[in-house]
C-alpha cells in the first residue's frame, strides 16, 4: 500500500484538464479502472492505494509533467 498525496491528486487534475481527457480516457491511458480514477479524482487526499496503481499513476505523472502553473 502507498499513500496517494494533494500534490499527486493536483498535478493529475491538471494534466487531466490541459489535455481535456475523461476520467474514463485517463483511467485507460494509466491502466486502472474507472472506479479507482474516480476516487483518485474525487476523494480528498491523503488516500492509500494498491501499490500497482500508485506506481501505474507515478510513472504516468512523470512523463507529463506540467511546467508551469497558476495557484489562485
């Protein structure tokens, strides 16, 4: 088990809007289900995950990173 944080949840919603994916388009493009992006999206953080979707969803936040941002 590993321990999905805010930050992790921000910069997937981020990503998520930028490229104007569905949950469901994320949920494939990572490789979970669409119940679990569902509560990777939707439930407040810190949230404890399987360690493959932790792993499924790190790996995929890597290779999109966002370079900069605006926090208001």
């Amino acid at each position: 088990m590993d321990i999905f944080t805010e930050e992790q949840q921000r910069q997937l919603l981020i990503v998520k809007g930028l490229n104007r994916m569905t949950r469901e388009q994320l949920a494939k493009e990572i490789g979970v289900s669409l119940p679990t992006m569902t509560k990777l999206i939707n439930h407040s953080t810190p949230l404890i995950v399987q360690s493959n979707v932790y792993h499924s969803v790190s790996n995929w936040l890597n290779s999109h990173t966002v370079v900069a941002t605006q926090d208001k």
